[in-house]
C-alpha cells in the first residue's frame, strides 16, 4: 500500500519551493494540488507577457523534465474540504485524498469592498493567469480604462494598459501614492513619475459606482467627487487579503489569514501554513503579521521544508528586503523605513536636482543606528545591507561605504559624492567616501569606522 503523500495546496512560490526542498532532502512523495496553471511562475511576469517582453511558455521556470525527475506530481484539481482529524481532503470531482502532512499556500485574492457593479463584465484584479487572460481577450475593445486602488498592483496595470495605447485614469483613494508605505518626499515623486507617463492620476478619489451597457459591460464609474469616467474596463487593485474563504469552513483556526506559529504550524497537527495565506500569531518586531511578498513566500518555504524532513525549525525572515517597480523607476527597500517616523526614527532625503533618482536613510535620532534605506532608480547590494543591519551599524558608516553598496554597472552614474555632500551638511561632518572591493566585505573590518 503506498504511503500518504505530502499535500501542497498551491504551486506559487511558497508551494513550490517546499517541494523542491523536500525533495532534496526526502523521497517522500509530494503532490501538489493547483487548478490554475500547469507550473509555477512569477506574478511580476504577468505584466511583461501583456506587454510583449515575454511570451507564456518564457514564464515556466523549470525545463518540463524537471516535475517528473523529481517525482513531484501536479494535480489540477481544486479543494472543497479539509478533515484534518482523518488527515482527508475532498475535491471538486468529489474524489477523497489522504494525506501525512498537509501544506496550505493558497496565496492571496483581490480585495472587493462591495462596490455597486463589480462583478460587470470589464472589472477584474489582476492575480492570477486566468485574469491575464481575460484581459488579454477584452483588450481589443478597451480604449478607456479606470484602476482602482493605488498599491503596486494598481501601478503594474496602470503601465500594461498604457504601453497598448489605452487611455488611463488611476483613482487612489490616498492624498499621495502608497503614502502609507512611502514617506512624504517619496510618494510625491512617484505621483509625478505616474503623471509624467500621462496617467490621469486622481488622489483623494474614491470609487462610487460601476455602471454597466446594456449587455453587461461596464460603460461609467461614478467617483466620490460626482465625476462620470467612460471606460471598457475596470481594474480592481486596492491591496489583496488571504485565500483562505474555503479554510473558514473547517477546523483550522483562522483569523485575516490561516494563523500559524514561529514553526508555521496551525492548530491542527500535521497541517502547516506558508506565503500569503499565512498570518503569523507573533510575528516579529517591526513586522507584519501577514507578509503578500515573493521572497518571504520563498523563506517560508525553505523553512517548513526542514520541518518535514525531521530538523524542525523556526520561521526566521531576517531583516525586511522588498523591490518593486513604478513604470521605469526601480525601487529597493532594504531595513525598516516608515513612511510617519515614530519620535526616535529620523531620515536623510537626497533627491537627484532633476531625474527621480533618490535615497531615505532612516536612522536612530538618539544612536544614529542605521534602521533602513529606501532607493529610487540606484540599486543597492541585498548582501551587505543585510550585514549592515544585522550587525548594527551607524548611519555614519553606511555613508561611509556607499559606494561599496551600490550594485549599478560601472557604466550607470553613479551619486554617492553628490549624497555625501548634502550628508555633511546635514551632520555637521566630515565624511569621505571608503572604497572596497564588495566581496570583500564580509572578510574584513570594512564597516567599522
């Protein structure tokens, strides 16, 4: 009789990264259960596969010979049941599975807040590949589109709509973008870059009402400032909440997400939580208890991996890294920096006289610990920043060593003297610029003053 399998509900990349871990250290066998696509695949690749950079098949991430080498086996099916107390699942063919361990990374689903009209013909998030392709087959009659919602999703949409010549107008309910993650200076910059790119970007506007034609599709939306926008489609992007709907119906405790402890473990044995859907009952200082970010996704995947092949570890996401993309302005975030800075936390703001280029180093106003650093369009080394926070530096020392830090070719310009000098003015000092060879840091005294 063959052996109970491990199930991974979901093949993003918490779910996928479980099992490739398991497999490298287990022959136990893995099933994977995910209605949505054939493999697991990058959502940032969504945006480059509408706009032409990509095509579909470019987003697999694995050579087709790779599932069944390493015996990992793809059901697309979808789940309708949980029994946890007899370790079973139901599908939607009504057929019942066993399991020895079950592992739910069912990700994240676009937030609706009840808006009159939302479930017209035209309005949708963008998520998943199905929502990729509905959009692809409206496209060729949208000439007018309404985003709703002003996060990275919303601004992702806002670009794919743009580079195929349609007509955009981005409704973020916020006075600035993202301002609840980005401090004043930054968000303001990023309100306009979003203009500059001839977005219709209106702030402080919230959604009123999506009307529809007469066959169904949306036609109007109606703002909370009495404004009428034409359009053929509406994009829904205001955040993503848990996928975790069909997880309320059973005995697995739930909150905003499925809540799991430092071991990602639920309240029902052998039944484990990761990536999106999981909320954390103590997370970290500093933290979130939910965290919608690929790289954590990844982290949290590696970790149960040990767990389930008999080294139990603890959940352990290190210091905060997150990347994103507002049409061409890269941006890094690297530490915590808050966009409304509690009374120890200042920053130092340098912005290029006229490309959005930009840094925000926060720091401790007491210690000058350095706490974090937000880039726009310069590009920073993920490894020595991590060292720099773990090993609590000062902001002194980070702007010391910038160079060290910036990951640009040696072609991009680079502005650490221009940073340095505003610096000094700033701290009344007398810094200058250190250079080191980067890989060189982690064997060397390089941060110390």
């Amino acid at each position: 009789m063959n052996a109970p399998p491990i199930i991974i509900i979901g093949n993003g990349i918490a779910g996928i990264t479980t099992a490739r871990h398991i497999r490298k250290k287990s022959n136990k066998p893995i099933l994977i259960i995910s209605k949505e696509s054939k493999y697991f695949f990058s959502r940032t690749a969504l945006m480059y596969v509408y706009m032409g950079h990509l095509k579909w098949e470019h987003t697999q991430p694995y050579e087709s010979h790779f599932w069944k080498k390493n015996k990992l086996n793809l059901l697309q099916e979808t789940v309708t049941n949980i029994d946890s107390e007899n370790k079973k699942i139901t599908l939607s063919n009504e057929s019942i599975l066993s399991y020895d361990s079950l592992v739910l990374a069912t990700g994240s689903i676009p937030n609706k807040f009840g808006w009159p009209g939302e479930n017209h013909k035209g309005v949708q998030g963008l998520y998943s590949k199905q929502d990729l392709e509905n959009l692809e087959s409206l496209s060729a009659s949208i000439q007018e589109a309404v985003i709703v919602g002003g996060g990275l999703i919303g601004i992702e949409l806002a670009e794919m709509l743009h580079s195929r010549g349609k007509k955009v107008t981005f409704l973020v309910r916020e006075k600035s973008f993202w301002n609840n993650v980005l401090p004043k200076q930054e968000s303001k910059i990023i309100n306009q870059h979003i203009l500059s790119h001839g977005i219709d970007l209106r702030l402080d506007t919230n959604l009123e009402e999506i009307i529809a034609d007469e066959n169904g599709r949306v036609k109007l939306v109606r703002t909370d400032k009495g404004d009428l926008i034409s359009c053929q489609f509406v994009g829904l992007t205001a955040g993503v909440k848990p996928n975790v709907e069909f997880i309320k119906q059973t005995n697995i405790a739930t909150n905003r997400g499925i809540l799991v402890n430092k071991y990602l473990e639920t309240n029902q044995p052998g039944v484990y939580a990761i990536g999106d859907c999981a909320e954390q009952k103590e997370p970290q200082p500093g933290r979130r208890s939910i965290e919608a970010v690929w790289y954590t996704g990844r982290m949290m995947g590696e970790t149960l991996a040990q767990t389930l092949t008999g080294t139990k570890t603890e959940y352990n996401p290190g210091n905060w890294f997150n990347s994103a993309k507002f049409f061409d302005i890269e941006y890094q975030t690297y530490g915590l920096v808050s966009a409304h800075p509690e009374d120890n936390e200042k920053h130092f703001h340098w912005k290029h006289s006229v490309k959005d280029h930009a840094i925000t180093i926060a720091y401790n106003k007491e210690t000058y610990e350095f706490l974090g650093i937000n880039t726009f369009g310069i590009r920073m080394r993920h490894e020595i920043f991590d060292q720099i926070l773990s090993d609590k530096r000062t902001v002194f020392q980070v702007a010391e060593h910038l160079k060290d830090c910036n990951f640009d070719p040696e072609f991009f310009n680079s502005y650490e003297e221009e940073i340095i000098t505003k610096f000094n003015l700033e701290f009344k000092t007398k810094i200058k610029l250190k250079r080191k060879s980067w890989s060189r840091i982690f064997n060397s005294k390089l941060m110390k003053s």
